[in-house]
C-alpha cells in the first residue's frame, strides 16, 4: 500500500538509514571478508584504506537486491551514511556503481 506516494519499505528504508530502525539486512561473514579483500581495504567512494569497511548493497533490498558478493560494495562509516541517506531520496550514490 503506498501513502501520500512514499512505500512502505521506502519508510522503513529511511528509519534504517537515519539510524532509527535496526533490521537485519546484512551480508554473510563470507561476502563480507570477500568485499574486504577484492577492494584492499580502500573505500570504493573516497578510496581510503581502512581497517573495516561497512558493506552496502549496491541494488537495495527493497529494489529486490540480493545478499550477495555481486551486490556487494565496501564503504567507508562516512560514505555508507551518505549512501544511504541518498538511497533514500531516490539518488543512486554514484560511487557505488563504479
């Protein structure tokens, strides 16, 4: 059912986002570490190396994208934030799709 034209998943999406909703919605241990290594530690956005990277979903669950390692993408605390407030507006973050 969509409300005022916004979707219930994009809402939840959103309170995801901003930190006010924890769903898990996260990749394996194995994705994860794969990510990690495919991209040496750097930040697919700013390209900075750091020790963790937060894996982000390049197509998001609620366009039907998968828990998988082609959907998967390393980014920095910073850049994640960014993507997914932008995720969440409609905006593909474009540094993820690089």
């Amino acid at each position: 059912m969509i409300e005022n034209g916004i979707a219930p998943e994009q809402i939840q999406y959103g309170l995801q986002a901003l930190g006010l909703l924890t769903i898990a919605m996260s990749f394996g241990k194995d994705v994860r570490r794969e990510v990690y290594k495919r991209q040496k530690g750097k930040c697919n956005a700013c390209h900075e190396h750091f020790d963790k990277l937060q894996t982000h979903h390049r197509t998001p669950h609620s366009l039907g994208g998968p828990d998988t390692i082609d959907n998967a993408v390393g980014l920095c605390p910073e850049d994640h934030h960014e993507a997914d407030i932008l995720a969440f507006q409609g905006i593909i973050y474009p540094q993820v799709h690089k």
